[in-house]
C-alpha cells in the first residue's frame, strides 16, 4: 500500500537460533573428546596386553633355545634369575642376562611354574607362565587380572 513504510527485518540470527547452534556444537565437542578418551584408553588397554604377553613368552622361549635336559637340572635352583615357582617382579634389564625391557614392563610380575613329564620312553617338561600387574599398576585389560601362556619342550636326543 501506497503511504505505508515497510519493515525490514534486520538480518542475522535471534537469540534462541544462537543459543541452540551452540548447545549442538557443545554436544558435538562432548561427544568427539569422549571417543577419543575411549579411543586412548584402549589404545592403553592394548598396548599393556601386548607388554603381558611378551613378558610371558620371554621365558618359554629362553626354555625353548636352552632344551628340556637343562631346565631338568635345574628344577631346584632355577636359571638365571628366572625363579620357579614365586612371584617375582619384572626388572627392566635382567642383571643375569641382561636381556633389556621396556621401563612400562616394571608394571608386571610373572611366575614360572615347570612340571617334568615322563610318558613311555619320552621325556619332556610343561612351562606354565603367568603373568599380573602389581598392585596398584594398571591392570591388562577390561576383565583381565591375569595371562598365562604355556609350552611343552620335548627332550632331544
């Protein structure tokens, strides 16, 4: 109509679309920093199972290279300072081998239990490791509390 002055609406947000883009980047923002928590935390969770593991296979393969004869002689003494049956602590240089681990493998100790086994005319011997965080290091993983890993070495003659 002819005489009326027309409104221009200003343009730009209102303040309700201003507060609700920023509830759902503050959503957004929320949910990124959670998964990528979850995401370290298993990443931590992994990275300890793996040190586990080769903190248990360690002595089976020493067991393995040294043969069933000689870890039967020494079922009483242990060898090195691999002890038999005890818990002990993980040291990151063994001061009898010197094998080197890594300073995160302190977190854990490890017992190694040895059964000689005699069936017919073979000998062998049962290595059993396992292997647990220390109290108040963290654990191996969700419902983990302790990983065992085992081999028979056969006696070769």
């Amino acid at each position: 109509m002819p005489g009326q002055t027309e409104i221009k609406k200003a343009g730009g947000f209102s303040f309700t679309e201003i507060l609700l883009a920023t509830m759902v980047l503050g959503l957004l923002v929320i949910y990124v920093f959670t998964l990528i928590s979850e995401s370290n935390r298993g990443t931590a969770s992994a990275y300890h199972q793996y040190l586990a593991e080769q903190v248990a296979r360690e002595p089976l393969e020493v067991f393995r290279f040294l043969g069933s004869n000689r870890v039967r002689e020494s079922l009483n003494t242990g060898i090195a300072d691999y002890k038999f049956n005890e818990w002990q602590k993980i040291e990151t240089v063994s001061a009898a081998t010197g094998i080197e681990r890594p300073e995160d493998a302190t977190a854990f100790e490890r017992k190694i239990t040895v059964t000689p086994l005699t069936h017919k005319n073979m000998e062998a011997i049962l290595v059993q490791v396992s292997v647990r965080p220390t109290r108040g290091s963290v654990g191996l993983g969700v419902g983990l509390d302790q990983l065992s890993r085992s081999t028979i070495i056969v006696n070769q003659r």
